[in-house]
C-alpha cells in the first residue's frame, strides 16, 4: 500500500518519487527533490544537526556569532557559473529562449561532448541524490558575494529568487563527491539536504566548527564558499535546481574586470535585456 505522502492530493493515485505531476490526472506535485527535502526523517535530522550545533558553540560561548552566521546564509543566493564561451552561446539565442543548460541535456543535445569515462562513471553518483531524475538537475551554490566558484567558469550568473525558490533545494556539498563516499548498500543519510527556506539551517549544521569567537560579518562569505582554482578542493553549499533554467531568470551577472573591455559586446547585451552586468577587481585573474 502507497504512504499516504505518495498519494495525490487530487485524485488519490499514488505516483512516484521522481514524478513532478501526478500519472493519472496531471496535478502538479512539486519538484521532487524539494519534496526530498520535505520528507519528515529528512527535516528532523537536519533539525537535529543543527540543534547540536547550536548547542556545541553555546558550551564555546560563541552561540550569538552562530546565530549571526544562520541569518546571513539564510539571505545567501544562487550563483551559477559559465565560461564566457557558454555565455555568448546562451545569449546569441533568441529572446525568449535563452536556455542555460544543464549538463546532461548539452550532452543529450549534442552541444557538447560528455566529459572523459572516469567522471561519467562518477556522476553516476548523482543517482543517490536524484534517483531518476538526476537529468533535470542543475547546479550552483550559495553565495554570500554574488561571485560564485571560478573552477566552473568565469562568469557568475546570480539567479533570481523568485525564479528557482519553488524548486530549488541545496545538499550539504558537491552532489557527486559526497555520493561517492557511500558504499553502494549504504542507505542514504538524512539531513544533508534541505528546501531553499531552510538553507540558513543547513549552513550552520555543515559549518558551524568554523566560525570561533573572533570570527566576525565580513568573515562569512569565506566560510560559506572556499574557491579555489582546482573545482575538486572547492567548498561550498550546492544548491539543486529543477528544471529548466533560462537566462531571464538571471537578476544580475559578476565578472572580473578584466573582462570588461575585450568582451563588451556580450556585457551590451546582457544589459540591453536588463540584465545588470556588475565587474570586480580581482588581481588573481589574468587575461
């Protein structure tokens, strides 16, 4: 007999979990990975995880800078990053259509070649996050800088709120990286992942041995995201998106002054959709 949590709400039939609308009559469900995250073992492990943590930085007497900390990264935002290259190719569609793909449907659609046999073996790992429905995942992380992880690309594209919160969720870390330290029995951990409203909690459980007594506001961003050039020591809240994601579901972009003038005419158009292009100084990049 189906849990009454796989019933549709509508008809009563029961559905699958990688569904987002119901087999028999269409009802639309959700994305399933916030329903993941919805799940009650999910959030009361998440709960007490964070608990603990709370309870660990009172005994250091640091509880309030914890408290700080969960505030900020409740605010924090979804940040994507693309190659410059990606980026010209996404806004050279038609308006209206600026499709910014995934990874699997660029290799689907033959785009671009998939990446070599040994990450294609590791990315079947994504399955124990996303049981047949890993294909409509898309990828970012939570950022406190609007800059996001410069191992996936140059540019960072700061996705609106209003755009992903319904069917977005973030997982305590790189999808891929964390699957592959289960052993294939192992049964999946609950409380790694949480909804988009409950981000704030899953920071604090994932983090909360990094922030000490002397750590202040303007340390945050760095204990949220570490970025590192090589992606593999990269790290960072993931957050998960359902679905399709288009280019006008973009609030603003970040990139590198060093940029600006020799890709102007990409920074153009973005603006001439208004889409805000914002540059940064940063030393380490080079042209």
């Amino acid at each position: 007999m189906a849990d009454l949590a796989d019933l549709c709400p509508n008809c009563g039939h029961d559905y699958a979990p990688h569904v987002d609308r119901c087999e028999n009559c269409h009802h639309d469900l959700g994305a399933p990975n916030v329903r993941a995250a919805m799940a009650a073992g999910e959030r009361a492990a998440l709960e007490k995880r964070c608990r603990d943590a709370l309870e660990y930085a009172a005994s250091q007497g640091y509880r309030h800078i914890v408290e700080d900390f969960r505030r900020h990264a409740a605010r924090s935002r979804a940040v994507i990053c693309k190659n410059i290259g990606a980026v010209y190719g996404i806004a050279a569609q038609a308006r209206g259509s600026w499709l910014i793909s995934s990874y699997h449907a660029q290799v689907a659609g033959g785009s671009r070649a998939p990446d070599g046999d040994d990450w294609d073996f590791a990315r079947a790992h994504e399955r124990r996050w996303f049981p047949n429905y890993s294909d409509k995942i898309q990828y970012g992380a939570l950022s406190l800088t609007d800059t996001g992880l410069s191992g996936w690309g140059e540019v960072s594209l700061v996705l609106n709120e209003t755009a992903i919160r319904g069917r977005a969720s973030v997982g305590e870390e790189n999808a891929v990286h964390f699957a592959q330290r289960l052993s294939p029995a192992e049964p999946f951990p609950k409380g790694f992942r949480a909804t988009w409203d409950e981000r704030g909690e899953l920071c604090v459980a994932k983090l909360f041995k990094k922030v000490e007594a002397t750590t202040g506001e303007a340390d945050f961003a760095g204990i949220l995201m570490s970025t590192p050039g090589d992606r593999d020591e990269a790290n960072f809240v993931e957050v998960h998106i359902y679905g399709t994601l288009l280019l006008e579901g973009v609030a603003c972009v970040r990139v590198a002054r060093v940029y600006e003038q020799e890709f102007a005419s990409l920074w153009a158009t973005l603006g001439s959709r208004n889409i805000r292009v914002d540059f940064f100084d940063d030393e380490k990049v080079q042209a």
